[in-house]
C-alpha cells in the first residue's frame, strides 16, 4: 500500500455482499440516525463498489474502504483492510 494522507478520506466499515466482479467487490455500509421529530433511531443502508486488485475479499467478509480516485463509473473506495 503506498503512502498516503488519510486524514481527508472517508473510511468506511461494512460487509461485503458480492464478488462476482473482476477486480470490484460490492460492501455494503449501515448507517444509523436519529430523527429530528420522533427520537427513533432510523437505520439505513448503502451499497458502494470497491476497488479490489487482488481479490482476497470474500462474501460475508467485514471489511474496511477508503475513498480514493475514481477507477471507474461508479467505483470511488479502495479496500483499505479485511477486517473479519
């Protein structure tokens, strides 16, 4: 991995969902909320597309990305660690 200032980037958990891609897995990120009116704790879900060049990342695997440069469309984070 090469140096790089982390500081600015969004580092996220999640879980990944699939890894049929080349290269890409798809993580899936829970984000959880309160409401501003009725105080119920909201919990909502995103899937994003993640850069992953050697595919060590594997279905159900809790991982963590990083937000980098755009390697395609819609492919903006880079797995950053394998965490589970």
């Amino acid at each position: 991995m090469n140096k790089e200032n982390i500081s600015n980037k969004r580092v996220l958990e999640g879980v990944v969902v699939s890894d049929k891609m080349d290269k890409t897995i798809v993580v899936k990120v829970r984000r959880s909320y309160l409401h501003p009116v009725y105080k119920k704790t909201i919990i909502k879900y995103k899937k994003f597309k993640v850069h992953d060049p050697k595919e060590l990342a594997k279905v159900n695997d809790r991982v963590k990305v990083i937000e980098c440069r755009p390697y395609s469309k819609d492919k903006h984070f880079r797995l950053l660690e394998i965490i589970k």
